[in-house]
C-alpha cells in the first residue's frame, strides 16, 4: 500500500486522553482531517472549539467534530480512547467490566460508518478490550489493535537513556506483554547503540546491574499510577503516542512498534492481545514472528498471555 492521501483521524472520546490525542495529531500534521467523537456534546464541541481556535497555529491539519457518529464518516484511522478512566489504586484490569460493556455496544456502530478504517484501541485494559472488539466486529487482527506498550517502550527508553547518559532515540528496547501489571522488558535484545544493554558504559555512567534493570522495569510498570495519584490522569504522553501510531499507518512506514494485536500462535499464544514488536503500516499491525525470547521472557511472556486470558472469560 502506499500514503493515504487526504487522510482522516477520528478520535473517539473527548475526555482527556481523547483530547490530548486529537492535539498531538494537530500539532504534529498526523493527519489532513481530525474528527473528535463524543456522545457527551457539550463537552464534544467546547473541546473541538478550543482545538480549531488554535489551528492558526498548527499547519494545515483542521478539526471536526461532536455528538452525530456521522462525524466519523470516512475515517482512515479510528483511535478509541471512550471509556471510564483509570482512578488512583485502581488497576487497568479493574476498569474491565465497565469498559467492556461501552465497547460491545460502540464498535458496530463505528464499524458501520467507517467500514473501511483501521482501528486502534487505547482505552484500557486495551488488550483485553481488542479481543472482545474483535469478536464482536470480525475484523481481521491487523485491523484492530490496541496502542499497547508503546508508551511503555518510551518510558523504559527514557529512564535508560538518562541512566546511560544518552538520547532517547539512541536506546533499543521493548516493554513487551499486556499493557499493565504482567508487562516485561526484552532484556535479552536490548542495546544501547549496537551494545548490549549490560556492556554499556562511559565516563560518568559505569555498567548498569541486572538489580538497576529490575528496578527500571518496576518504575516502568509503575509509572502511570504515580501519574494518575499525582494529577488524576495520564494523558500528554498517551495523545503523543497515539498521534505516533496514527502517522506509521498514514504514512505507511512500515514502523516496527510493540502494539497489541490478536495473536494468532505467536510463542505458542493464540486468542489473546498482547503487545509485540510489529510491523505498522497502511495495512494495520503485523507481529513479527521472528521476534525471540530468552526462556525466562518467554515464560513471563505466557504467564502475561494466561492473565488475560483469564479476564476475557469472565467478561464474554
């Protein structure tokens, strides 16, 4: 496939996420079109008003949008962020019952006015939340996704490249597995540059320990519940992230990011979203099978796999 010309976004929920998502991508030209969907209206058009008075500013990207599910009318890309948000102490699999309950009921009708669009699924528990959307849509998995731990992946890279004294971009590393609790970096491919995460080391910032990385990777998983606890949401960084997403299909990159897709015998994982490094393109969101563990990963990569599992069979 190739670029999608005249491209059109369409953000589902107006709450902060959803917000934050539709600003990134105006800020960021991800796409020529930007639709914000809500069925909260008043709510819906202040926060379309307030994105189109700065759009002066922001290229040539515009903005729609309100209550009318017509809005979503030709969208290339849906980007699902509708749901109840995540409270302080409050786990992303607790959200699951009241979550699953808006997504059952929302993802006909946006199937049924955007036919031909690529999905991607941000609200949480988002792995979950893909498996019972793609059972009740039928969508082929490279079509419906969750954003999985692409954020995550940018924390980790973040704390590494701090801890290692370099830029962000300059670390290659993966949080793989659901987006939450069970989550696990891929220590195994992990390099600094071309080196190996545990060689790294320059003047000022000696060799990092297997106990610094544990610590790293707890902080990662942990992150969005210091966020949420200090300021009620975590939304800046999902929107940039989202936005991110969006352009690799847009754009048809070709991107290898760690989204969340139905895995179909993957490790021997099968029925269950988790996040892998895959390939994200015009086309949606292949996993890349080639993709190894070490045998530690992979046992923590299926006991992540069972987790949820387990959650979907009470939710169906």
């Amino acid at each position: 496939m190739s670029v999608i010309e005249n491209s059109k976004l369409t953000v589902v929920g107006a709450g902060s996420v959803g917000s934050s998502t539709a600003y990134a991508a105006l800020i960021r030209g991800s796409a020529r079109h930007v639709a914000l969907y809500d069925i909260a209206t008043e709510r819906a058009e202040a926060e379309v008003l307030d994105l189109a008075h700065g759009t002066q500013f922001t290229g040539s990207s515009d903005i729609i949008g309100g209550s009318d599910i017509s809005v979503v009318e030709g969208s290339h890309v849906v980007v699902i962020t509708a749901g109840a948000k995540q409270n302080p102490g409050q786990t992303r699999i607790e959200l699951a019952g009241v979550n699953a309950n808006i997504m059952k009921t929302m993802m006909p009708q946006l199937l049924e006015v955007a036919p031909d669009a690529i999905y991607v699924i941000v609200t949480n528990p988002c792995d979950v939340l893909t498996v019972l959307a793609q059972e009740a849509t039928g969508l082929p998995p490279e079509r419906l996704f969750a954003s999985g731990t692409v954020l995550d992946t940018s924390r980790l890279r973040w704390l590494l490249g701090r801890r290692a004294g370099v830029s962000t971009s300059s670390v290659h590393a993966y949080i793989v597995g659901e987006h939450g609790d069970t989550e696990f970096p891929l220590w195994s491919r992990a390099t600094i540059g071309t080196v190996p995460i545990l060689d790294w080391q320059t003047e000022g910032h000696p060799p990092m320990t297997v106990e610094e990385l544990d610590e790293i990777a707890v902080d990662v998983r942990d992150a969005a519940y210091k966020v949420i606890q200090g300021k009620g949401a975590t939304n800046y960084a999902i929107g940039l992230s989202s936005a991110r997403i969006v352009e690799a299909i847009l754009g048809d990159e070709h991107a290898v990011m760690p989204v969340s897709p139905v895995l179909d015998d993957f490790h021997g994982v099968s029925g269950v979203a988790l996040s892998v490094p895959s390939i994200v393109s015009a086309s949606g969101a292949v996993p890349i099978r080639e993709t190894t563990f070490d045998e530690h990963e992979l046992a923590l990569f299926h006991r992540s796999a069972d987790a949820l599992r387990s959650v979907a069979v009470e939710l169906r």
